[in-house]
C-alpha cells in the first residue's frame, strides 16, 4: 500500500460498490421520507431529517471504527510510513464524503418537496452546516467505536449518544433540569442545521453574513485538502 494513496484508496472502496452506495442512500431516505413527504409542522420535519442524518451517518462511523479497530487494520495503517495524524485525516475526511453523499440526497429532497424560497447564499450556508455537522459525528462515532469492544457495545453507546445528541441539537424539547444543555445547544452545528431546515420549511431563512462567510470558507478548505489527498502519489 503506498502511504500517500490511503484517502484515494478508501473512497475506491466505498464507491467500487454500486450496491453499497445505493443500499446506503436507499436506507437513509426511506427513513427520512415520511418526514419529507408527509405534511407535519415545519420543526417536526426539520427534525426527523436531521435525526436520520444523525443517526444514519453517526452509526455507520462507530460501526465501521469499531470493526476497523477489531480486526487490528487500524494498527496496521499506524504502522504506514506516514505521520498519524495525516492517516487520521486520510479515515476522516473519506469517511466524510462516503456520507455526504445520503445526506446531500435526503437535504436535496427535503428541499425540493419543502422549500420555495432557495437561493445561493442558503445553499452555501446549509452546505457548510452540513459539512461541519458529519466532521462533527464522524468523529464521535469514531470515539465511540473506540470505547466499544464489539458490534453490541457500539449499538448500545451509539443508542445513548444519538438520545443525547437529539436533545442538545434541539430536535427532541428540553426539560427544565436539562437547560443548562442549552449551552452546548448554541454551539452545536446540528442544532443550526435543524433551524435552516426549519426557516426553510416556513420560507423565512435568514443567513447573517458571517455565518455564510464561515460556510463559505469551510467549503473551500475541505475542498482543497481532499483534491490534494486524492490527486497526491505519496508524502
């Protein structure tokens, strides 16, 4: 294996499957497509997609690290000629892209069947809460597949996290003793996510200009490390 090639190497894998591809997408908008097609108050949809978008791509990253980790592969990519940290973001940002793609289906969707008001500054912003919001669960599927010794613990810490995860991104209310989770609410990019998703159900988005600027330059910066890594031969 050459060091350089792991980024392109793990997206050969994920797209060589036309099965794989089309199983995933198939599963994460039949789960999504009551709350697409299904007229139901504009929170309430907003949040069963952001939901499925939680649960579909925060539980394939904790299986996958776990079997990644099971199976001692994961020990053996450390072994590369390659700094660590650089195997770490070939993993990351493949396993980003692998699940984008779902995601970019149910959002396109959603918006499609919801949405009379989209214009280009939505689509970067929502891009970029999009984006930050898979790096963001992608690497605590990681950390959960970590702390899993097998298939049934990660099903088990994964089922906690995402309860957790849906009552600090907003889409599940808060009691009065969980307030103080409001907090994490204010920095957490899926709680953002599921109120564009919301505005844009109700037609009434409003992008501030340096929410679209950080999207902007997210997307630029994911863009260009992952051209690298795919057109880079070795480091």
């Amino acid at each position: 294996m050459i060091a350089g090639n792991l980024f392109r190497l793990q997206l050969l894998d994920f797209f060589s499957s036309r099965r794989l591809i089309i199983l995933r997408i198939s599963i994460s908008l039949l789960l999504s497509l009551p709350f697409i097609i299904v007229k139901m108050p504009a929170r309430v949809q907003a949040g069963g997609v952001t939901m499925v978008i939680i649960f579909t791509s925060f539980f394939s990253a904790a299986v996958n690290y776990t079997r990644l980790d099971s199976d001692s592969r994961l020990e053996r990519l450390m072994l590369l000629p390659t700094p660590k940290w650089l195997t770490w973001l070939d993993l990351i940002f493949s396993s980003v892209i692998s699940r984008l793609i779902p995601a970019v289906v149910i959002l396109s969707c959603f918006i499609i069947a919801n949405s009379h008001s989209f214009t280009f500054s939505i689509l970067i912003s929502i891009s970029g809460m999009i984006l930050v919001s898979l790096i963001f669960l992608i690497l605590l599927g990681m950390a959960a597949g970590h702390l899993a010794r097998n298939n049934g613990e990660v099903h088990l810490y994964g089922a906690i996290i995402c309860v957790f995860l849906a009552i600090v991104s907003g889409v599940t209310p808060m009691t009065e003793r969980l307030k103080p989770l409001r907090q994490i609410t204010i920095w957490n990019p899926l709680a953002r996510l599921l109120t564009i998703l919301t505005d844009l159900a109700n037609n009434s988005v409003d992008i501030k200009m340096i929410e679209l600027i950080f999207a902007l330059v997210l997307l630029v910066i994911f863009i260009s490390i992952a051209a690298q890594r795919l057109l880079s031969n070795n480091d």
